[in-house]
C-alpha cells in the first residue's frame, strides 16, 4: 500500500513539473499560485500516507497480538492433549489391573468350586461310613453290650455296658469321627485309656473296625479286673 501511495507521488511531482516548465513565461502571481497548490498537495499526500502508515502499524499490532495468543492457545491445547493421553495411559492401566483381578476371582472360584465338590464327596463318603457304624449298632449291641449314639460334631460315641461285673450298668465308653483327610480319629475315653491312641492307628492301617471294638472292650475289661 505504501509503494502505491509513493509511486502515485511520483506521479504528481512529475505532472507539476509539467506544469511548471510550460508557465515559465506567466506573471509572478501564477507562480506564487502554484507553489501554493503544489504545498497542499505535498500536505495532502503527507497527511494521507501517515494515515496509512498508522493503519499499518496498527494492523501489524492486531497481527502480532493475533499470533501471540494463537501461541497460547496452541500451549493450552498441547497441556490438555498431554493430560488426555496421560488419562488414556491410566485408564488403560487400570483396565488391565481389573482384567487381572477378574481373571484372579474367576481362578478362586474354580478352585472354591473345586474344594467345595471334593469337601461334599468327602462329606458324603464320611456319612456313609457312619451310617454303616449306626447300622451295626444293634449287631454290636448284643454282642458286646455295646451302644451307639450320634452327637454333637458329627461324631458317635461308643457306650460299652456289662464290663464291670459288679456294677453291670456302668458305661465305659470313646467318641469317634471322621476327620478330613477320612481317617478314623478317636477322642473322649471315659475312663481314660492310654493305649487308644495306639488303637485308632492300628484300625487306620487295618480298617478292622470290628477288631479295634473288640481290643477297646478287653482294655476296658482288663482295667476293671487290673
């Protein structure tokens, strides 16, 4: 726009000199006239180039002004996009720990569900095994004088009458039951016995149940007679 204006200048400077040359041979008055036109045009130009040159300037402000914050903005988006990829990297993160986790529960339930099967089949196997002892209370009972009873924890307790030849009616007897790993586990002698620990080891390498009464009776027995 400057190069314009200037080059317009030019123009009339080159028009005035013109001018001048052809009215060498005027009167004084119509020189002094034209040094006057020629003044105010001068003026005139020079008023509207400064206007320009400020407009200019001005523009150029609005420019830089416009890039500076264009600069900021662009800072501004590049910290929220950091932040987002880092938001993304830990919810990534954390969506691997929960895979991981659920991955770990579902383990847990398989093998709880694995326990929970063998703890039944074990619990079922042991209510067998007891049902069959209760079976042959009766059978027990009229040989040995021998009664059987179930109570509290799952176990069965062992009454032997008739040992005592003086007192016939009195109870020697043991509590017994299945432990987990499904071995005979005798407890509660009454009167105490110091061989019924070898007993209870000798009927869980025989599984001679008959046998381990019949050794529990003569022990009693020979307690009474001792």
């Amino acid at each position: 726009m400057v190069e314009d204006e200037l080059a317009h200048f030019d123009k009339i400077i080159s028009e005035f000199g013109s001018k001048f040359k052809n009215t060498l041979s005027d009167t004084p008055c119509q020189m002094v006239g034209l040094k006057d036109a020629y003044k105010d045009s001068i003026k005139a130009l020079s008023e509207k180039l400064s206007a320009k040159l400020k407009e200019e300037e001005r523009m150029i402000e609005m420019f830089l002004e416009y890039q500076n914050q264009l600069c900021k903005q662009n800072k501004i988006i590049q910290e929220k996009k950091d932040n987002l990829l880092k938001l993304i990297a830990e919810v990534k993160d954390k969506k691997q720990e929960l895979e991981v986790l659920m991955a770990n529960i579902q383990d847990l339930k398989e093998e709880y569900s694995r326990k929970k099967e063998t703890i039944s089949i074990a619990n079922k196997a042991n209510e067998e095994r007891l049902k069959r002892l209760q079976q042959s209370a009766d059978v027990y009972k009229d040989r040995l004088g021998l009664e059987i009873r179930k109570v509290h924890g799952d176990k069965l307790q062992f009454i032997f009458t008739g040992i005592d030849p003086k007192h016939p009616e009195s109870p020697f007897m043991f509590s017994l039951r299945i432990n987990e790993a499904r071995d005979y586990e005798v407890s509660d002698s009454a009167p105490h016995l110091e061989c019924l620990e070898e007993f209870q080891e000798n009927v869980r390498k025989t599984n001679n149940f008959s046998a381990f009464l019949a050794n529990v009776r003569k022990a009693f027995t020979a307690m009474v007679y001792n």
